[in-house]
C-alpha cells in the first residue's frame, strides 16, 4: 500500500519536487488538482483539462454516489472511462460534504434557516457511519468508512481517501477532540477495507484533523504517519487567517514520514500555495480558480486584490485591457478579448464567460505549478515566491513558466 | 449597394452555389450562420466557431443595442473587434425582437399572463417606429428604421437588414396587409440611410413579409426585388405546417432577382433547410441547433425523430452509445463520450453538456452544408436531399461532408 509510489526528485529547503506514480500515469509535483466535482471539470472537456497540462483530477465521491451513482459508472468502465479522463484521479471521501449538510457555516448559523434546512437531511451519525436524504431524490442513504471505500473503489479512483469528519472551524475543542479520534478508528476501517479488496496499484491516503488546536493536529498527524497508507491528506478547519493555516499545516507536517507524499486539501490561493509548498505539501485541490471563474473573476499577478479581478465591475465596462497581458489562455492571447468584452458576458450571464475564465483561471495555475516545480529543481524557490508575491505573473519568462 | 458581391458558381435545378463577398472575406454558400446573439455564440469562444468551418455568425441588432449598447461596441472598435470575430457578421434588424414584446406568440396569448407582461414594454407603435423598455433596466427607448441602420453601421455589420414588422402567425389578413405595407416604407428610409451612411461595401438586404397570404407575399416579395438592395430576405410567420412553410418560401423567392443572394430568416431543421436551398435559398440563420443543445438535445440522423435526440431521456442512463457514430465532434469523435455521460450532465444541469452538444449541433449543422454546397456543384442536390431525408449522417463519406 505505502508501495514507494512517490518519487522525490529535488528539495529546495522542505519543498520537493518530484513524480507521484499512479495507475493511470504520472502527475509531476507540486502539482494543483482541479475539481471535477460532478465527473467533469465544469464548461470544459476532458481533453482541454489535458492540453491546459494537468495531470490528475479530483473527483466527488458524495455527489457521485448520488447522482449517477457509483455502480453506474463501475457499470460503464469506471470514471476515468466515464468522463473520458484517462490520467490520474483523486477522490475526496465524500466526509465534508456528507458532514457538511449537519455543520453548516458559520455565516449560516447566524442566518439560522440554511443550517437547519441542512440539518434536516441527517438523519443519524454514529460510529457506523452518517444516514442521511439524498438532495437528489430524497432517498435515505448511507455512508461510512467501508461505504466511502467501496464507492471510491468503484468510480476506479486512482487514489483514495480515507474516511473523515472534517470539523469546521466554529466547533469547540472537546467536539473536535471527539471526532478527531472517530477519525482515526475511521481510518483503521478505511486501512482494513483498502487492503482486502482496493485493485493492486490504488493509493490510500490519511486524513489528519485536530482542527486549529497544535497537540490534537500532532496527534492526528503522528496517527496517519503510523498508518500503512500512501501519503497524508491535510483536511479540516485550518484557522480563519493565512497565519494560522501556515501554523496548522507545519503542524500537521511535523510527525509526517519525509518520503510520503503530502496533499493539502481545499486550499488554492496563490500566497497559501506558495507558502505550503515551502513547508513540504506536494499536491492541492481547490474548487476557487473554477467557481471564481464562473462567478466572473479572474486570476490576476495583483497581490493586492488577493489574485483576483472582478470582471463584473463597471470600471471595466470600456477597458480595452486584456486580463493579464502576457497570459497564453485562450481569453488573453494576443491580447484577444477585452475586459470590456469579459465585462460584458459575465453581466449578462453568458456561458462563454464562465468557459473562457475557466480557462484563464487554470492556465494561470497550471503555469504557478510549472514555475513551483521549476524553481524548486533550480533551488531558488524562496526568490519565485518572492517575485510572485510582488506581482509577478506565472507566465513571466523569468518566472520558470512556458 | 447591390453591387454584385455575391458569384453564383454553380446551379442544380433552382438551388445555387456561390460566394457571397462580404467587407470582412467570403462567405460560401449555402450556408447556415450561428446565432451569436448577445456577441457570442453561447459557450463557444470565436476562435472555436471558426475552427468548426463557419464563415459568417448574426449578431443581434436589439440585444446589442440594450446591452451594452452599440456606442460602447463602435467604441471599442466595432463588433467584430469586440468579440474577436474577424469574419462576416450579419446582424439582423431588430424588427423581430421589438414587436415580439408585444405580439407573443399564440401559445402565450392562451395563457394571458405573459403576453400582459411584455405587452407593457411597448408604449407606442407609430410610422415612426417603436417606443419600449428595456428589460435590461426599464429606460425608454426607441427604434425605427433609421435607428435600427445606425445601430447595425454602429456595430459594423457586413451585412444588414432593413427594419421589418415581422408579423406572427395569429394576426389576421387586414393586419398583416397594413404591417407589410409599412414595412416597405421602412424600407425606403432603410435604403434612404444605407446610401446616405453606411461605409463602403456593406451589404444592405430588404425583408420580404405578407404572412401566409400568397398575393401579399408574392407583392411584398415584388416590392424587395425592386429596391436598390444587395439581397432579400424572407421573414415572418411562413405558416403552421412545413408544407405551407415551402409555399411561403416559392411566392416570396418567385420575383426575387436570381442573380442576388437570398437569406431565410430563423429556420434550421434539416428537411426545410434542404427544401429551401432546392428553392434557391442561399444562407439561413436559427436559434435551434444551439438552443437545443443547451436543453440536453443533440441533431442525429433521425428523420422520424425529426432530427432530435433528447439525452434528458432516461433511456440513455446507461447507454455506452455515442451521440452518433462517424459524427467528428469533440463530443463524438473516437467514441469519446457516452450518451450515459452526456444524460448524467444534462440532469446534473453541467455546463459541460451545453458546451459539448452545442459543438455536435454545430458541427452536424456545417457538414450538412458541406454536403449540400457539395452537392449542388455535382449537380446531385436531389440525391443527397434523398440520402440525408433517409437518415444517412452528413458526416458519411458518400454525403460530401469531409
């Protein structure tokens, strides 16, 4: 299980670089996974996900499982098949969002009526597992470590993940102490399962939780490092500020075995990234360059504004401007479609605007990855993240970009 | 004005193969042009549309005008710099889209409700033109004739059309009389503006109207052949039935000059387009192929099923079919997807489907015209007609597609 698959090739302090090696192929590292959420990468083909150089996508077990159902797709060759992807798949285990219909946010807690509307589809969690209603059907359903694995292994992913309550950052620390051990006798089933019957050659990875309190990250993470599983998942609530996460991320890191590789899950901003990298985390998955996509912002080298351009705002409504001058997405290059055009489709709600941000959006972090990688190999990571974090787009020449 | 821009090369009974030269290059034809109502074929970006082996998109005179304006467009350098089209544009008049806030269609009058509503955009129809609101923010606004041309200059189209009352199917004889008679009043003020302001090389095209009615037709189609215009095109209601639509289409084309080109205004289905180009249409434009693409149905082969496939059907959960055998698609080509994962999408309500089937329409859409232009320089029209009414796919070797 923990076969050796991961390959590091250079360390630039306690970054690394290097190959992890699937079933369905290689995925260069660091790398950043983009969702297919619902089995497609949302307003693009398989073969642009592809072209755009990515490696390995994230598929969603939950929703998966309820719509269409994972043994329709085991039935039709598996998802690699379904969805015509024919490279590496990760798949969450379906955890945040079976839990995520009980926790709620803390912005709807204080609303009230979403959380409860949520609640209202649990319908029992105990250490079996979470019975839920399907948002699909209305159907009662059932998922739990074995249910999460079986599903997992079903949709053929190439790489697994265990099952977990992922605490949100507002519960107190008795109930995250609580589900974090849950986690872990989760995690044990997950092991158990995936050795009895996951196909030769699939990966498994732990999830470490403990929230934002140090000794319960240490303690999880220090669970997962003991475990026989392929790499490590960061997951849970990292803090509500960057100087927190950083703190739980080199936490959870801490007990992690060197020559396992390190995912950190939902987490994609430009800084953050940059920062994990530096602490050793090696693959990523965020749904924000894609939803921000689709609500009308792009990425931008503007710091400032956090990497992100709102289209939608009226001072672009005559800006001849490109995105980002430089960019080679199809939206950018040769300075093609103009803000004001972009600034157009998104404010009346056309889908060419959603297709061409997406675009836009995971070229620029394909080319962020490709520049990661590139220095780390050159050590000179720490002077990339400088220039970036001053501004520098990922597709500068001096960036390490194509 | 109708300055011979369009070179007939080849004849088959009525039916015609041609170029029409147009400021912006060539459009050969026959031809069937996208709708790229709101400056963009939804979904796709230019660059796509081209690739696909499209010459010419509509852009929409009275979305445009509302949103974002046609200033803003010139501004910014014309349509065709805005939305990064190089090609010919038509644009079309606007008539339709003004007087169907006030007509509605037959089955929204049954319901009452909405025809009420849009009946309340329109505050006044006069000689002049029409006083409405825009849906885009309630400001009053006004078209007539002379707008609708510098609207259409404004937006830099290569090929315009002349402000109509494009009458409905529900409207009696006394009506249509009275509307087409005013439509050709606007049509003198349409040329009066064409030859006073129009830029050199932009092609001018009057609008035969006179509904179902044969004598108003065939006098409004009288009326068009002699004005100074460089094309007819044919509008309104053509009847209920497809038989009754081909008789509309023989009064309006019999006094039409047989050396200008002639353009069939939003009709798309396969029969009607073989019939019209056998009855001497040259171009067509339609909402259909695109709109049913993004309602979950795709063009296939199918007579019976009038060309229609629905994947929202469930018969095709489980379906490891593609769209169509042969079709060259991104969606079909080398059996790449299934009809189970584009059914999964179109339930799901993913972009991915819209954006694939709209590729699949489209690409049926120009093979069939390959096949026709093809045919009709092989004096084969009839064959393939037959051959395509009898469910053979425009991309079969034997029909002339590529």
């Amino acid at each position: 299980m923990h076969d050796g698959k991961f390959r590091i090739d250079a360390r630039d302090g306690s970054a690394r670089a290097g190959v992890l090696v699937c079933a369905h192929g290689e995925v260069e590292t660091p790398a950043f996974v983009p969702l297919a959420t619902s089995a497609t990468v949302k307003g693009l083909d398989s073969a642009e996900v592809e072209a755009l150089g990515f490696q390995m996508v994230l598929g969603n077990t939950f929703h998966l499982f309820l719509q269409p159902g994972h043994e329709l797709i085991a039935e039709l060759g598996g998802l690699h098949e379904f969805m015509a992807w024919r490279r590496p798949i990760i798949t969450d285990s379906g955890g945040f969002q079976v839990f995520s219909m009980g926790h709620g946010s803390v912005a709807e807690e204080i609303k009230g009526s979403r959380t409860n509307e949520r609640q209202s589809r649990i319908l029992e969690i105990s250490e079996e597992g979470v019975r839920f209603r399907s948002y699909v059907d209305g159907a009662e359903k059932f998922m739990g470590p074995e249910t999460s694995m079986e599903i997992q292994a079903a949709l053929g992913a190439d790489l697994a993940l265990a099952f977990d309550e992922c605490t949100p950052f507002h519960v107190d620390r008795d109930y995250t102490a609580r589900s974090t051990e849950r986690t872990h006798r989760w995690l044990d089933r997950c092991v158990e399962w995936h050795s009895r019957h996951a196909p030769a050659g699939r990966l498994l990875y732990g999830i470490v939780q403990g929230g934002v309190y140090e000794d319960l990250r240490i303690a999880s993470a220090e669970r997962v490092a003991a475990a026989p599983v392929a790499g490590v998942a960061v997951g849970g609530s990292l803090g509500q500020e960057k100087e927190q996460m950083r703190e739980v991320v080199e936490w959870a890191l801490r007990p992690a075995p060197p020559e396992k590789p390190r995912h950190l899950l939902g987490i994609g901003d430009v800084d953050d990234i940059l920062a994990s990298v530096a602490a050793g985390i090696d693959t990523f998955d965020c749904a924000t360059p894609t939803r921000l996509a689709r609500h009308g912002s792009a990425l931008v080298p503007d710091p400032e504004a956090r990497w992100r351009l709102d289209l939608a705002k009226s001072r672009w409504r005559d800006s001849r401007e490109p995105i980002a001058e430089g960019c080679p997405c199809p939206a950018c290059r040769g300075g093609e479609y103009t803000r004001a055009y972009l600034h157009y489709l998104v404010r009346a709600g056309e889908l060419t605007a959603k297709r061409l941000l997406t675009l836009h959006n995971l070229t620029f972090m394909a080319l962020l990855m490709d520049g990661v990688r590139e220095s780390i190999r050159g050590g000179s990571l720490e002077a990339y993240s400088r220039r970036v974090l001053a501004g520098e787009g990922p597709w500068s020449p001096t960036s390490g970009g194509p």
